[in-house]
C-alpha cells in the first residue's frame, strides 16, 4: 500500500498524470479495456460490412409525422388558395365596374351638354331650328313628280300568277261579290 495521497485528495486540482513514454496507435493494452470506451471494429477483408435495418423505428415516427402535419396543414392551405383566387377575381370585377362606371358618367355629362342634346335632335327627330329650311332629297325622280305610283299599288297589265288567276275563277264562278268589282 502507499502511504503517498489518493487520487481524490490529491492537491493541485483534477490533472491527469501523463505517460512518460508514448503510446502506439493501434497498441492494444490496459488503456483500451477501461468500461465505458468505445471500441470500432474493423471489417476484415472479403466480408461486407455489416449494416443496421433499413428504417429504424425514429425514421417510421418521423415520416408519420411529417405526413400527419402534411394532412393537416393541406385543408386550410387548399382554403387560403381558393380566397387568394376569389379576391384576384374580385379585384378584376371591381376595376371592370369602375370602368363601366366611369364611361357611364362620361355618358351623362355629354347628355348633359346642349350642344349634344341639340345635334341628336337634329339627326333622330329631324327638328329644324327657327329661321332653317328643311330640304329632304327623295331617291327617284323630280321632287314635285305625282306620276308614279304608290309602293303598295299593284300594276293592273301586269301578269298575274297562275295560282291567283286560279283562286280569282273560282270566286268568280261562286259569285263572290268581293272579287266580281275586280
């Protein structure tokens, strides 16, 4: 036994002694069993090296995670998607009404105008101010020609259809008197 200090009251703090001589790398010794060390194996040549599962159980939980977040989170992402379309649809409606809106008022202020209301009067009412003449150009002949006839007359020479000439004998022959001063 050594009367000398133990490792716990030991003065001079928690150094650790050092080894007078260094230590081979790879040696093999008392240093390398101590409990709690981690030891790596190394493969040994023509053997694969060996693998853990494929999916540990923290991967399975993980995924069922994400999906479930997923799942959730695709509901109200749908909704804000659809509002987002909606007010971009309003928003073009919106400025389509103010356009119309605007013409609209255009409109009304040239309605307004006597210059404007005088100028339709004249094309659609034909209204002639006092003091004017009015001078309408008809599309054939002199302007104070009688002679023609009416639009609705028939001309009396001309031939008459064979189906009217059928239905004129027949009333002639029952003695229609509507027909008879034809």
């Amino acid at each position: 036994m050594s009367t000398g200090p133990t490792r716990r009251g030991r003065s001079g703090g928690g150094r650790r002694r050092t080894p007078s001589r260094p230590v081979r790398a790879g040696a093999r010794g008392a240093a390398d069993s101590r409990p709690g060390r981690r030891t790596t194996r190394r493969p040994t040549r023509g053997t694969a090296p060996r693998r853990g599962p494929r999916f540990t159980g923290r991967a399975v939980l993980l995924t069922a995670l994400v999906l479930l977040l997923a799942l959730t989170l695709a509901g109200p992402l749908r909704q804000y998607v659809a509002g987002r379309q909606q007010l971009a649809q309003l928003a073009a409606e919106e400025a389509a009404l103010t356009q119309r809106a605007a013409d609209l008022q255009a409109r009304l202020d040239q309605q307004a105008d006597p210059a404007y209301i005088e100028q339709q009067a004249r094309e659609r009412l034909t209204l002639v101010p006092p003091g004017s003449r009015l001078v309408i150009v008809g599309d054939a002949g002199d302007p104070g020609d009688s002679t023609d006839a009416p639009a609705g007359a028939t001309d009396p020479s001309a031939p008459v259809p064979w189906y009217e000439a059928l239905m004129g004998s027949v009333a002639t022959a029952d003695g229609d008197p509507a027909t008879d001063g034809d």
